[in-house]
C-alpha cells in the first residue's frame, strides 16, 4: 500500500495541517495490516501530530463472488490443460505465499518456473523446479517447458521486461492465466478484487487436483555449458558457477546473497534454495552489506557473489563482520572491468577498474583471503573458508570478456532487439 502526503502547500503554509495529514496516513496505514510505504517530506518528521478524532477507514475489498469464479475457471483450465506449467513472481514472497504456492504445484505434480524476480520465492532444489525463466535468454530446455505450455499459471508478477527478460512474446491471452495481487486476468476475463492470497489458498483446497508424473528433466540440474576442462588450466566463469554447484549441493541450506553485474546472472544458474539479490533496481553494492544484514537478522551463513567494480562501493563493510559476529564467504569475481558494461558496448574505453588486492585487504580486515586462479584452487578454498569460523574472501581472477552463458545470452538477445528495425 502506498500513500504519499502530497498537500505540500499546506505544509508549508501551516505545519499544523500538514502534521494533521500525517496522522491520518499512519493511521490509515496502520488499520490496513499490510506492509505499507508512507513517504513523509522530511521538514515533517519532527512536527507534532494531532490525532484525527474520526479518522477514515480503509478496507481493501473482497469480491467472493469474483474469487470463486476465478478459482473454478483457473480449475477447468488447469484440468483440460496438456502441459500445465506454474510460474512463481515476487509476490509469492511478498506477500508470504510461498508454503501454498508448494502445496498447490506439488498437488499439481507440474513443472515449476520462478520469473527473475522471484528467483528463490519457489525453493531452487525442489525436485519440480524447472529454471529461473528470461523468455529468450532461457536455456532451450527450459523454454520448451514454458513456451510449448498450453496453460502458464503466472503467479504474483505483471509481465515485463524485467521480469521475464528481454521477451516474453509467447505467453499470451492463449496459454496465460494471471493472478496478480488482487487481480486474476485469463484471456479477455479481468476478476477484480479477487486477492492473490484467498486465490491460491482455494486452488490449494481443491479436490482432485490430478498428480502428473513430470515428463521432463529439470533444465537447471544439466550444466548449460559443461567446461569438462582441466580444473588446473585458468578459471572461467563457468568453472565457478559449477564450482558453486558442487558447493550447493553439499551444503543445501546456505543463502547465496548477489551483487549486481554478471554475478547476477551467474547466480540463475546456481542452485542455492535461497537467493537475494538487487535483480529489480540492480543496485551495485549490494552483495556485503546486504550478507551482513542477511546474517545479523536470521543468523544464517551466506555465501556471497560480487564482482570487483561493486566490491569497490561497498566491499569495505566487510570490515565490520567480525565486529557484528558474521562469518560470510564472500567469492569476489575480479576481472579488472565493469565487464557487464562492457558486454553490451564492447567498444567502450572505460570501463576497467583499477586494482585493489582484495585478499589481502579483507586479511587486514580480520577476514581470511585467498587468492585462486584455476577452479581446483576455487574448491579447496570454498572448503576452508567455509570450514573455518571467521569471514573470509576469495578473490577468483577471471580474464577480461570472460561472461556468464546466461548475461552472454540476455546481450545477444538485447542487440537484437535494439538493432531491429521499425515497423
Ligand atoms: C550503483 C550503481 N552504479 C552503476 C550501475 C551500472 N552498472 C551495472 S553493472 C556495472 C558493472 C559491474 O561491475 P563489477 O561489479 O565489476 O561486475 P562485472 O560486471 O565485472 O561482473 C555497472 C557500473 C549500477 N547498476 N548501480
């Protein structure tokens, strides 16, 4: 819910009505039991409040009417459908979904897909999780599972270029059923307040939703591009996202926390049941403040991905982690650039960084440092560091041009579309 205090005339002409509109919006915020985003100019913050005596109310309506009906035509068409698919956004994890959203697939028995938002809101090693789906970026597999699908149930996320890549042109009114928030789109039918939450938790009650044998392999569980090189030759980018594999799958409940940069596409294919990430604003510097937020909070160890121009911003946080009894990995992908930049206008002069000695400098902050070059070295260190109890910081030196199969993808596909020509 959103609710901006816009009378700005009023505030500055007379504070005392302006403090008025504030507590109305807060206890108009405060009755409606949803995280709510109250923007307050800042002059505001320390004028004093008088209480409205009758203040309004706000209730978000309901249509029972429209979430029955939406409920039984969802129904029928999962039912007649061949090759039912679900897609999981982000607000299955907003808006705390995420135990129907596994009760409702597994009753299913379909393939699961997350949108690159909602990577993470449908646990990644789930048996029935297919991929994180980016339209045409996806691995071909995966696209066969959502594109050749007769009825995608996309839950809690509206179709963008954000959120299902550069190109989602094969979900249509024929194959897509919508539920969003408090809206359930199929075909030309709009169900309004018909609430996410009441939506899925009837889908989830139903009788006879039919178990399906899943006829397909999940896409991610084959490497998209297998190195099968010598681990003791210079590491790749696809060495480490194996690596980080290996390392998942022996330690199936640590977070994975990324940067933004190809960190953040490396991270589609890694395959951490928990995944946080700026992937909507792709805010650098977000990967080790955040690990440390992440850890002070739930007390969990993450594992974090950041590149060397985002550590840059931010890294030196890293210096606080022993101080706050945090123990984060970090695996800090140097390629002396802003490589993700440089991907899409490689003719670009300015985009090196200049270099840090990141091991060392997270050794005098308390951290251990390792310093790896080939993908044995990426192993042994990720067993050390993870078997020690203090932070600690593996700088992995890539070449230059060295890119992510999946941001190497998201570019071509980009170019594509920007060089077309107009209609
Ligand atoms: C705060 C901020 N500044 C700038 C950008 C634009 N930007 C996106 S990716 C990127 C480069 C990231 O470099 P690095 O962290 O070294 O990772 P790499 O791309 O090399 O993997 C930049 C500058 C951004 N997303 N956020």
């Amino acid at each position: 819910v959103y609710r901006e205090v816009t009378e700005y005339a009023a505030i500055l002409d007379d504070p005392r009505t302006a403090a008025a509109h504030v507590a109305r919006a807060l206890d108009v915020a405060w009755k409606v039991k949803r995280p709510v985003y109250l923007e307050i100019p800042r002059d505001m913050v320390s004028a004093g409040i008088d209480l409205p005596v009758d203040p309004p109310q706000v209730e978000l309506r309901t249509d029972e009417g429209a979430v029955e009906e939406a409920v039984a035509e969802i129904l029928s068409r999962l039912r007649a459908a061949e090759r039912p698919v679900l897609i999981v956004g982000v607000e299955v994890h907003r808006f705390g979904l995420g135990a129907l959203v596994i009760r409702l697939a597994e009753a299913l028995g379909v393939p699961v897909a997350s949108s690159f938002l909602g990577r993470g809101a449908f646990p990644i090693r789930h048996p029935q999780f297919a991929g994180t789906y980016l339209g045409v970026v996806s691995p071909a597999p995966l696209r066969e599972v959502v594109e050749s699908s007769d009825c995608v149930l996309l839950l809690g996320e509206l179709i963008s270029d954000t959120s299902l890549g550069v190109s989602a042109d094969r979900l249509s009114e024929r194959n897509l059923l919508l539920c969003v928030a408090r809206d359930v789109f199929i075909g030309h039918h709009r169900y309004q307040d018909a609430p996410i939450d009441r939506v899925l938790a009837r889908l989830a009650a139903s009788p006879g939703l039919s178990r399906r044998a899943p006829a397909w392999r999940a896409p991610e569980a084959v490497p998209d591009t297998p190195s099968a090189r010598d681990p003791h030759a210079p590491i790749t980018i696809v060495d480490v996202i194996e690596a980080l594999n290996a390392f998942a799958d022996a330690h199936d409940d640590v977070p994975l926390v990324s940067d933004t940069g190809d960190c953040l596409f490396s991270a589609v294919e890694i395959r951490t049941n928990l995944c946080m990430g700026p992937a909507y604003y792709a805010t650098m510097g977000f990967a080790v403040p955040a690990a440390l937020g992440m850890q002070v909070s739930t007390g969990r160890r993450p594992l974090v991905l950041v590149g060397d121009g985002a550590f840059q911003m931010t890294g030196p946080e890293l210096s606080h982690a022993v101080e706050l009894g945090c123990n984060p990995v970090v695996v800090l992908l140097n390629n002396g650039s802003w490589e993700m930049l440089q991907a899409f206008f490689p003719a670009a002069t300015y985009n090196r960084t200049v270099p840090w000695p990141f091991a060392r400098l997270a050794e005098l902050w308390g951290c251990r440092g390792f310093e790896v070059r080939t993908a044995a070295a990426l192993r042994d260190a990720l067993r050390l560091a993870w078997a020690g109890d203090g932070p600690a910081l593996i700088e992995v030196t890539l070449q230059r041009g060295d890119i992510s199969p999946v941001l190497s993808r998201f570019v071509a596909a980009f170019r594509q579309r920007v060089n077309r020509p107009l209609p």
